[in-house]
C-alpha cells in the first residue's frame, strides 16, 4: 500500500482495555475500544478488529469481530484476512464496475469455506460474530455473520428513521461452531448507495446495544450523539456513558465519515 494508505489489527486477547476506554485515529478513521467495568465482573475482551485504508485509490475495508468463550475464532479470522490481504487490495485499487463486490463477495465466501480455515475452526474454542465492511466510490458493501451492527448515519435517511443497515441475527456465528459447516451457510450481504453530502458509516459490537438502561438501544441515540459531537468526541460520550451505567460487555466500534459530491438516486418525481 502507498503513503496514503494505512492499516491497523486488534484483538482483545493482545490487550482488553478492560476499565479503560481507547480511542484512536487511523488517518480518516475513528476506532474505539472500551472492555467493560471490571466492578460489573469484566475481565477480559474477546472482540476484535482490523482496518485497511487507500485513499489515493478512494476505499476502506473494515472487519468487526464479537467472539465469545475465547478470541480464539476472532484471531483466526483476522490472521485469514491478513494473509490474503494482497488479494483485496489489488481488487479494491482498480476502477470500481458492477462486478467489484460480486467478485469480493466470492473471495470472502472462498476464504471462509476453504479446509484449511474450516479445519482450524473446528479446534478453536468458541465462535465469533463477524462484519465486514468496504467502501469504495459511493458504495459501501457489507457481509454480516452474526450480531455485530452496521449503521449508515445521514440526514436524508434520519428524516425517514432509516439509520441501520443490516439486522442482528442471533445463531450465526464463525469459530468451533461454524456456519459454514453447514449444508447452506447462513449470512447477510449488500451494497448501500451513499447519500450526497456528509455520509458517517458507524460499526459496533453488541456491547454498546445491551449496556444497562440502554442508552444507545434505539439507533437515533447513536445519530443525535454523532451529529451533536462529531465521531470522537461521540464515541468518547458513549463510552462515558457506558461506564456510568456499569456496562460488563465489551464495545468495539469503527467509525469514518464520507463526503460524496455526486446526485444521490431520488424518486422520478422528487
């Protein structure tokens, strides 16, 4: 990758950030890493993360990992996406056509489904939920195992409550127990136009949904605390605030925003 470009990988097995709330820059992109209250009987953090960023080729790619019982399958998932990151970069700097994430649709289903990868999972311990997220041009693409959340914040989309894009599904997940060791494997995909003007893309695992009193359980919280604070800063208010309601989970998120300058689709008569 070139000088504009940058990448970052996690897993809370390195460090739990357990009573410590994290957040760092990567160029354009916001991670945050908060463990849970050690009072409320946390001590220790299964989530994981990675992100890729090119902006000379005008893209970035996004994992968010919630595993449980070990980070076992998270750490496996993100070694996967790291050896074959060559392959991904090399698809996501060409031009985009309508075939781009058909293609990278196949490579993730290839990667995941491959023996030796399935091999590894069945001698894990535990199983993780799993999303991933690309942007290039005015698209975002994602593929969700699981019930980690995507969210795709715009005005035009507030003013319709529209604000997540995919659903939680509970039952899915990677690792020892495998989804992909079904007959038919079971997940969510798709691709998201962007709206014109300030689009912020907004990924978290579950912690932040199932904290006590659920602050950010309804997804304008997590709008209005975003368009009031800026991503930062907002991601900073969430995990103040889950540590005053005495949060056990841990919360991962990753958080850019995109400003597109091209028309968005509108209805024929708008």
């Amino acid at each position: 990758m070139n000088n504009s470009a940058a990448g970052f990988c996690w897993v809370g097995s390195q460090k739990d950030f357990v009573d410590e709330p994290d957040i760092i820059k990567l160029q354009h992109m916001i991670i945050g890493r908060y463990g849970g209250n050690s009072n409320a009987g946390q001590y220790k953090n299964e989530d994981g993360c990675l992100a890729w960023i090119d902006q000379t080729n005008d893209w970035e790619f996004a994992i968010l990992l919630d595993a449980h019982n070990t980070a076992e399958s998270a750490e496996l998932i993100l070694s996967l996406f790291e050896n074959n990151k060559d392959q991904f970069v090399s698809l996501l700097s060409c031009s985009l056509t309508r075939h781009t994430f058909n293609i990278i649709e196949q490579k993730v289903l290839k990667l995941f489904q491959s023996k030796e990868f399935l091999s590894v999972c069945r001698q894990a311990t535990g199983e993780t939920a799993c999303l991933l997220v690309i942007r290039k041009d005015k698209y975002v693409w994602w593929f969700s195992v699981g019930d980690c959340v995507f969210y795709m914040l715009h005005p035009e989309l507030a003013v319709l409550r529209q604000y997540q894009v995919n659903q939680r599904q509970f039952y899915e997940w990677i690792g020892q127990v495998n989804t992909f060791e079904q007959k038919v494997p079971c997940y969510t995909v798709g691709v998201k136009e962007l709206r014109k003007g300030k689009n912020q893309l907004f990924l978290t695992t579950d912690g932040l949904l199932e904290c006590p009193n659920e602050p950010y359980a309804a997804p304008q919280n997590i709008y209005n605390t975003l368009m009031q604070s800026g991503i930062e800063a907002g991601i900073q208010a969430m995990f103040t605030t889950l540590i005053e309601n005495n949060v056990r989970d841990s919360t991962t998120i990753i958080s850019w925003a995109i400003t597109v300058t091209e028309d968005a689709t509108k209805a024929s008569n708008q």
